[in-house]
C-alpha cells in the first residue's frame, strides 16, 4: 500500500490544479466521520466554511470528509458564498478557509491569474477585525499557486507564505512517503492542539503531503516544524532551491481577543481518493497516523475547548 499510495501522492503534485475536471481527487464516500464523543451536545459552535473564493477545497467537495467531521463533534457548517464583510462574519464562531484561489483552474496556463490574491483589502481587513474582536479562524492554504491567492489574508495576522513546494525527503514517514511531524523525531512540538485535552487526544505522529513553509510572528507555536534539512522548491518551475530550516506547515497564535490557525498544506484534513488507481489519498483515511485528531485538536483550541 505504501508504494501504491506514493505513486500516488507524486503523480497528484503534478495534477493539483491542473485536472480538476478530470476528477483525479474526490472525497473518499468510504470514509466514517463518527465521534465516539462528541464534544459539543448542547451548545453548537457555528462554522462558516468560504466557498466564496475559487476554493479548490469545499465543504460540500474535497473537504467534505473535515466538514462531516466536525459536524460529528458537534460543530455546524454553513458554506459561505459571500465576499467577507462584517455582516457575513457576524453570529459565526469560527471561520474556515481552504485553499482559496485568485482566479478558477483548468489548466497551468491559469496559474498566473489563481497566483494572485483571492481577496479584497476590504475582505482581509474584516477578517482581521473579526477576529480581533474574538472570532477563531482556520486558514488551510496549499503550495503554489494558493500561497500567493491566500498570502494577502496571512499577512494580515503576520504569517508568511512561502508560496512554493516544500519537501524534506529526510524526515518522510517510510511507509507513506511523506513529510512525517513526530514526537521521536521532534518535529511536533508541544502546545495545547498537539496534547488534547485528555491521553486519548494526544498527537504522536502528522503526516503532510508536500504544501509550502510558513512563518508566524513573536508568540505563535509552530506545532508542525520542518527540520533544517527542509527546502522550499520555488514557484513556477520548482528549479531553484531554498532551505525552509525554521519554517513551518502549522502555526497557532492568539490574536486580540481571537484566534487563528493557518496551515501549510491542505491534503492533511482530507480524505480523498485519487488517480485511476483511486488509492486514498489526504490525512483523515490513511491509518497509522493522527491526522483525524488533529483536526478535531485544532477546533477544539478554535472553540476553546482548549487553552
């Protein structure tokens, strides 16, 4: 299986973004979204999942096995297809954002266009003072071209995006081929996303599936840390090579009276199926690591469930 899901995974860094239409990622329909325990059984946090913005990830599409899931712990998910505004954010707890694209994908030659910002000033400038005012965000944002779409609402919590490849054959997991954050290897770090509330949500092993590196300001936790053997190929022809050594695919801060995630790869959250072979492909149906809990770990600190 291991083989088999790492033909996989290469082919599918050639085809993101390029065969959407083709289908070569869907949702898994096998995969079970069930929470043995629910962490929310009166109160339900609400979830505004952005489907406003070329999202390549949706609530309803490749993300729907993350949506069921914290649908299953208790959280709601209403997709947004409004630009964002103080009026869109308003009566929402959490906000979702998942691979954003400046334009839509068909083919490379729409890269320029999806490389440029998925959204307004105006639209970042109200994220932001939601969030400051005590709203939790979640940004998922892939490698090339979605660093650049998403890069303007990043910056906007002092997170930087690489905007290219990142890879770090040095620390893969040996039966995925991945990029492997582990306990042993201490590239997972300690914060509360990563210990859960109790030995049942504690997080040992995170697989990610290429993604680009990211930077966050004075006091955020990388939780997910790339090793100094990390490197970040460069968009558009992934030719020139850069160490990423510091950098990171996940980040936590507190930000005023809100929080915010913002993730570096977005297959982590996923379960799909994907080429012909339709082998799974993302974090949530692979066995053998904690990808599902981490999800549900992220929201719970997103909802302060956590501190």
């Amino acid at each position: 299986m291991g083989q088999v899901f790492t033909r996989t995974a290469l082919m599918l860094l050639v085809l993101v973004f390029t065969n959407v239409s083709a289908g070569q990622q869907v949702a898994d329909p096998n995969f079970d979204p069930t929470v043995a325990h629910p962490a929310f059984t009166k109160n339900h946090p609400r979830v505004l999942f952005d489907e406003a913005h070329n999202n390549f990830h949706t609530a309803g599409g490749r993300y729907k096995a993350f949506a069921d899931l914290i649908n299953s712990d208790g959280y709601r998910v209403t997709p947004n297809s409004r630009k964002f505004s103080a009026e869109t954010l308003a009566g929402y707890d959490i906000l979702v954002i998942a691979n954003p694209l400046g334009a839509p994908v068909e083919s490379p030659s729409d890269f320029p266009t999806a490389n440029k910002p998925a959204f307004t000033e105006v639209e970042c400038d109200a994220v932001r003072d939601w969030v400051n005012r005590g709203g939790s965000l979640l940004l998922i944002a892939d490698h090339y071209p979605v660093g650049g779409a998403a890069g303007i609402m990043a910056k906007r919590f002092e997170v930087d995006m690489s905007n290219a490849f990142t890879d770090d054959p040095a620390n893969y997991d040996p039966q995925l081929g991945q990029i492997l954050f582990s306990r042993s290897n201490k590239l997972l770090l300690d914060h509360a996303i990563t210990r859960g509330r109790n030995q049942s949500e504690f997080i040992n092993r995170i697989v990610t599936f290429t993604g680009q590196s990211l930077t966050g300001p004075k006091g955020s936790v990388a939780f997910l840390k790339l090793a100094d053997t990390a490197i970040d190929a460069l968009a558009p022809d992934r030719k020139t090579k850069v160490s990423a050594a510091g950098r990171a695919q996940g980040i936590a801060l507190k930000f005023g009276k809100g929080r915010v995630v913002v993730l570096g790869e977005a297959a982590m959250l996923t379960a799909q199926l994907a080429g012909p072979e339709k082998a799974p492909f993302g974090g949530l149906n692979v066995p053998g690591i904690d990808n599902k809990q981490l999800a549900l770990n992220i929201m719970h600190w997103l909802s302060r469930l956590t501190r």
